[in-house]
C-alpha cells in the first residue's frame, strides 16, 4: 500500500512539474515548433559539423570503450570523459562525489533550473574483460560500446555542433556522463544526483541517451528489486557427515518453485535467477551458498506481489530442509539481502513533455515508438520529473548488449540521421531561440 501511495503521488508531482513545459507549449504547437527548429540555418549548420566531426564521434567513442568501466570502477573513464567535456567547451565541468562526470552549456533565460541529457559511464563486464574494439567494415564490436560508450561520444558531438552553429536555448542544459546505471549499481549515480548532490531539486527535466533508437521513448520505467539470498548450515563430509541438513537443497528447492511463480504479461512482470554461488568442494557439504535474484515489472503493485512469494518461498525451503534432514549440528538458516532497488513510474504519452517528444521524432520522418525500460530514467520519473530515455542510433544499428560481442553499425548516414533526430528532440525540450 506504501508503494502504492507513492507512486500515486509521483504521478501528481510529474503533473505539477509539467507546468512548465505547458507555457511554452501554448506558445507554439510542438509540431510546428519542431519544423521550426528543422528549418533554422542554425540547426542546418549544427548537423552540416556533426557531419563534418563524423569521424572524430567515431574515434573518440572508440577511445572511451577502450578505458573500462565496469561497475563501480568508472573513475578512469570518468576523468578522460571530463576533459573530453572541457574540450568540447562546456563550463563548470567536474566530477561530483558519486563520479559523476559533467558541464553545463548555459540557457539564455535561465530560470536556475537545469536540462540535464545523460549517457552512463559504466558497463555491466567485470574488471578484466577485453574491451579492445574490433572492427569489420563498419561494424564495430566491443563489450559495453553500444551500451553506452558511443552515447557519451554522440552527446560530445552535440555540444560542438550548437557551439560551431551558435545555437542557442533557452534553458541551461547539463550534459552528463553518469555512473552505477548497470546492475549492482542501482542508479546510484542517478540517486546521488536527485536526493543528495549539489543539482538536488535543480533539474526540472531529465533525458537518458541510450544505445537504442532515437525514434521511440521509453517512458515506462521499470521496476525492479535485486535480492543476494543466502542459506547457510553445518557443512561436513559428502560422505562421513551424510545426512545433515544441506544448504544446497534448501537454495535448489527454493529455485525449483520460484521458477513456478505466475505472473501477469500486462502489466509486463518478470523474474529470474541470474547469479549462484558457494560451497566448499566437491566432496563436502556446503557451509553456505548463494543467489541472486533479480524481479522486474511496470507496475509496483505486481512487483511487489512477486517479492512477497519470493521471501515466503525462501522461508519455506529452509523450513522443509530442516524437517527433511538431520540438524543435530545445527540448522539451515536463510539471509535474503536487498542489492538493488529501482522505482518503476510511467509517462503518460499525453503529458507535455512526450507530446514534444513526439512532435520532434516524427519532424524527422518517423513514428514514433514507446517503451519500457529500466534506465538512469527511472529515478527521475519516480519522482516526478519530467524524464525518459531515448536512443540516438537510426533502427537497428546495434545489438548483442550485455555480451562480449556487443555491437555497434556506425555507417555514416543513417547514424547521423539518428543524431539529428536526437539533437531535434533535445532542442525542442530545451528551446531554441
């Protein structure tokens, strides 16, 4: 019920919060705003450099998936993505406290409130994965290039392509490379920036850059919960100790019926194990053993019905293998420890900010597209702020994320025509004077 209320009153703060954006709204209508922006010489001559710079987005983005990131280990990048945003000349840059990397190109009616357009820093590969590119034709592979490293190149690329055409906006715009989107991280850049940091209550909106398409938005931010559940007993011999309680039945017992666990597509809700580990040898009985488990879905509401079986079932393998098995030295217990935890939150596709969204994307030719997902986004939309994340690619010009042959298309027309669809929607939200 907790849950419920807040994701009520996240709604009815996004609604406040869009104040804003309805004003300029009224002004112009976000279609013929759009084709204002797509006919001013100013645009025009951003795109003729973001052309003309093409191969050193290609070249820099290469370099920053060369540096590894992985999570909570992005300080390397970080420091090279600063200089990166200081030779692009944005102002006040700097690395906060959480790692986060960024600067600000300065509005003409600033009102102390910021735009921010993010790319995450961090990939999902441990320490120690090679992350050299390699390349065939003009297919580029290399784990975590797609997601995210060549957003960070294309949001450098903006920044001198308004520089070089004299573009300028109304609002101040942050442009961000972020850390801890992936995994274990829990947006713990994204948590610092809104809850904790110096911009706290300064962004009035917010937009993710991710590896996908720049013809759709992902305004459904997804929930999830990330649980480490761990069962611990005596341990012993496989053979002498035969007998006792086992650690490993309890977690597989537990696996087993969770895999059973029923759950709506509409809204769509998910779960999975990704994650086990323990034990002591071969022919020992595990002191202890591991899993983690990660539950997804748009709404908090079945999100939170999955979690609830979660803890019963866990509770409930530990039970039966206490009954099941011999505890004279002892009884299997269960830890269940909370790893991650992102909000979920939707954008309606009638609110101000996705009507502009929309009127940008389809100025360049293309329907546009919604989705789920769960991204840097997901903070900011939880709490009310007008947010969501889009791609900067033209369709189908990556794939394989999360794995070691991730790749990327960067054939020159259609990325730059994805480019400026991007750059159209940042403008449109931002202004153009």
């Amino acid at each position: 019920m907790r849950n419920s209320l807040r994701f009520s009153t996240s709604l009815l703060a996004f609604g406040l919060a869009c104040v804003g954006l309805c004003a300029a709204a009224q002004a112009a209508s976000p279609s013929s705003e759009a084709q204002r922006i797509l006919a001013s010489p100013a645009f025009k001559a951003a795109i003729a450099t973001i052309d003309k710079d093409y191969d050193r987005f290609v070249a820099e983005g290469i370099k920053l998936t060369e540096i590894p990131a992985p999570p909570f280990k992005e300080m390397a990048r970080a420091k090279e993505y600063e200089k990166m945003l200081k030779d692009a000349g944005l102002a006040d840059v700097t690395i906060d406290a959480e790692g986060n990397a960024y600067g600000v190109r300065k509005g003409t009616r600033s009102d102390g409130k910021f735009v921010v357009i993010a790319a995450h820093l961090d990939t999902v590969f441990p320490e120690g994965t090679d992350v050299k590119v390699k390349r065939e034709g003009t297919k580029l592979s290399a784990p975590g290039i797609g997601d995210d490293t060549f957003s960070l190149a294309a949001l450098l690329s903006f920044v001198r392509a308004m520089n070089a055409a004299g573009i300028k906006t109304r609002d101040d715009i942050i442009f961000m490379g972020d850390v801890g989107e992936e995994g274990e991280g829990d947006l713990r850049g994204m948590r610092y920036l809104f809850t904790k940091g110096p911009l706290k209550d300064k962004i009035k909106t917010f937009i993710s850059v991710e590896s996908g398409s720049a013809n759709g938005i992902s305004g459904n931010a997804v929930g999830s919960r990330r649980y480490r559940v761990t069962f611990s007993g005596p341990g012993g011999h496989s053979y002498g100790a035969f007998g006792l309680v086992n650690p490993m039945y309890a977690l597989g017992s537990a696996a087993a019926e969770f895999s059973h666990t029923e759950v709506p597509e509409k809204p769509k809700t998910t779960f999975g194990i990704g994650v086990i580990g323990g034990g002591t040898s071969v022919n020992s009985i595990p002191l202890s053993v591991w899993m983690d488990i990660d539950m997804r879905s748009e709404s908090p509401v079945e999100l939170n019905k999955v979690e609830t079986r979660m803890f019963k079932i866990m509770q409930d393998a530990t039970e039966s293998e206490n009954k099941t098995r011999d505890v004279k030295e002892g009884k299997i217990t269960v830890d269940i420890k909370k790893i991650g935890d992102r909000p979920a939150g939707i954008v309606d596709p009638k609110s101000p900010l996705a009507v502009i969204a929309a009127a940008a994307i389809e100025a360049n030719g293309a329907k546009i597209t919604y989705g789920s997902g769960s991204s840097d986004s997901n903070m900011p939309i939880s709490l009310g702020i007008p947010a969501f994340t889009t791609g900067k690619n033209s369709p189908n010009m990556g794939g394989r994320s999360h794995s070691l042959d991730e790749w990327i298309d960067v054939a020159k027309a259609p990325m730059v025509k994805g480019m400026t669809t991007c750059l159209t929607t940042i403008l449109a939200i931002a202004g153009l004077e």
